[in-house]
C-alpha cells in the first residue's frame, strides 16, 4: 500500500513539474527500461548514467521504474505445482 502511495506522489509531482511531455516521456522510457532488466547489470549503469546526463524527468523514470518492475512473488517458483516429469504415468 506504501508503495501504490510513493507511486501516487511521484506521477502528481512528476506531472505538476516544468517538465515537458517529452522530458517526462523519455524518463519513462528509461525508466521501464531499468525496472525491466536486472538489477546488478552493466546495462543498467549506462540507463542511471542517461538519466543523470540527459534532460529528462527523474521522477517520470521513478514511475517507469516502479510500473515495469516484476512482482518477486509471481516470478518466484511455486513449490505447490507438480512437475509434468514426475507426475506417474498411466501406461
């Protein structure tokens, strides 16, 4: 619920910035860019290098970031499900 609100904050601040559609668009951008790629990647120095040296909107890659991010728990294994492999056959 934090996070939804953090969320919230940064899309009303991001979109009552001097910022131009563009700015926050490209920030977006980067910033899905970012939350779709590992973590720990040489990639994602160069997008965080972006961001800093270009001008765009750091709170449009925030959100970016946040809404292109996977969920850890749907990307996690769930140990409840069979494998096809192990399932006895009926022959």
């Amino acid at each position: 619920m934090l996070l939804l609100l953090r969320l919230l904050q940064s899309l009303i601040r991001t979109l009552h910035s001097d910022g131009t559609p563009a700015q926050v668009a490209a920030g977006v951008t980067l910033g899905a860019a970012l939350g779709l790629t590992p973590l720990l990647s040489p990639h994602n120095l160069v997008i965080v290098s972006a961001i800093a040296l270009l001008n765009v909107s750091v709170g449009g890659a925030v959100i970016g970031m946040l809404l292109f991010t996977p969920d850890r728990k749907s990307t996690r294994l769930n140990s409840s499900h069979t494998d096809i492999s192990r399932m006895p056959s009926s022959a």
